[in-house]
C-alpha cells in the first residue's frame, strides 16, 4: 500500500504530494492523518523556506471520500473529529511564516478548494475545473471553504459556488482571483505536469530570493484579521524593523546601495 502523501524536501523546498490518485486525492482518515503530520513537520523544519502541494494522478483534490465515510463512519462526531484533523493541517500551513504554493491540475471540488485556498498562490492548468458542489449529496463546506473563498472572491462570489453546482473553469478561476495563473499543455497528461512544473519555480523563485521576507509578507496578511488596523501597523512597523537587521536583507541593501551608486556615477 502506498503513503497517501509524500514528502520530500529539496534545497529548502518541501513538496507536499496528494496520493490517493484512483480516488482524485479525496480524503479519507489514513490521508487526513497524514495531511497533518506531513503539513507540520514540513512547515516545523529549520531548513523548508518554501512549500509546494501537489497532487498525483489527474487531478488536485476532490474533498472528502464521502463514499469511505458513509461506510466507515457511525456517527457525525466521528466525521467532526475527522474533519478537524484535516484543519489541523490546513492551520500549520496558513499560520506560519512559509510561503507555499498549490500545484492544482485537473478538478478541485468540495474540501479540495480548501486545500487550494490553504496555499498562498495556486498554478491550476487551462483544463482545470474548481468548484463547491457541496450540496450536492447534502453537505456543507468544510476544510477552512466558508472561512477562506470569500476573503479570496469576494462574498457575492463565494455565495454563487457554495449555492449552485456550478465548477469554474480555469480563465474564470483566474479572473475571480481564486488562483493566480493557468497553463496550457497539449493533453491533459501533459498539462499537469507543466503545472507542477510551474509550482515548483514559482517556490523556486522564493528560495532564490529574500525568502525569510517573503515568509514574513505571508504572515502579516495571512494574520491581519486578528487585528485592528492599529495594531496590524504596529505589527507591520516591528517586522520590517526586524527585517532590516537580518544579515539577507543586509547584503541586499548593500547590493542595491552599491548599484545605485554606480547608476548615479
């Protein structure tokens, strides 16, 4: 049997790969657990400055494996605790201070999109298709979808997927800022891995530059609602305080100094 998710890290870069592929990522227990322990310990190590999730076989995520949960579940608290593993995954990657990227080819439906919004900029490919659909067997969002999709889209948006069965192609994704960029492959084979391609130097390009700053830029968006404007200036005012005596920011400024003095010249 294989892991239901794999993590490797590489040069500062943990990847996060969804492996349930005959059953499109869904999650059941042995995923979410993983999901958890794999998204804590990939955003607990000293040397991961960037993580990408991604996903095997020919789509991102289709949320809960509901038909494993209807026959392996007694009981709503059992699917509640359940649930809440998952989030315990989802909190590890939008608390901390690393950047990460989703790699979301094919379908993302369900708790999938919360998956999706987990990351901090999401490459889908021009086949791709996201949506809610939810209610559709009866159900309601979970997986972080009602606390996340409007801050993403907007309110009126957000109520438009979780109330119709409607999936969003990828032009749309993009132009309702669910996701920041689509690929195009000539098939679908092709195209999810081009997007996982281009999820990894999207976290590439972090770790080539100030990525401890970039960490920091994700945290003070990621935790301004916690705030008042007062307080998140305030916030703002001793990060880049701290910022500015790192031995990274440092050199940059030194380089940049160094530049403009001989454009000026």
């Amino acid at each position: 049997m294989s892991d239901p998710i794999l993590l490797s890290v590489d040069e500062g870069m943990a990847r996060l790969t969804l492996n349930r592929p005959a059953r499109l990522n869904a999650f059941n227990a042995d995923l979410a657990y993983a999901w958890r322990d794999a998204t804590a310990e990939a955003v607990g190590r000293p040397d991961v400055r960037a993580v990408l999730i991604d996903a095997a076989g020919p789509s991102f995520c289709a949320g809960g494996d509901v038909i494993d949960m209807a026959t392996s579940m007694g009981a709503a608290e059992d699917i509640t605790a359940l649930a809440e593993v998952i989030n315990a995954g989802i909190r590890s990657l939008t608390e901390s201070a690393v950047p990460v990227v989703a790699a979301a080819h094919g379908t993302t439906a369900g708790g999938g999109l919360g998956i999706l919004l987990s990351s901090d900029y999401a490459v889908v490919g021009s086949r791709s298709k996201l949506g809610s659909l939810y209610a559709n067997i009866g159900l309601t969002p979970d997986l972080s979808v009602s606390a996340q999709l409007a801050r993403a889209v907007g309110q009126r948006r957000a109520l438009q997927l979780v109330l119709q069965d409607r999936l969003l192609s990828a032009a749309e994704a993009v132009e309702w800022g669910l996701v920041a960029e689509a690929v195009e492959g000539a098939d679908a084979e092709s195209e999810g891995e081009l997007v996982r391609r281009r999820g990894e130097e999207i976290a590439r390009f972090w770790l080539a530059g100030a990525a401890e700053a970039y960490g920091q830029a994700k945290r003070l968006v990621r935790s301004q609602p916690e705030r008042t404007f007062a307080e998140q200036l305030s916030e703002e005012a001793r990060t880049i305080g701290t910022a500015m005596m790192t031995p990274d920011a440092q050199a940059r400024i030194a380089a940049f100094a160094a530049g403009s003095a001989r454009k000026s010249g």
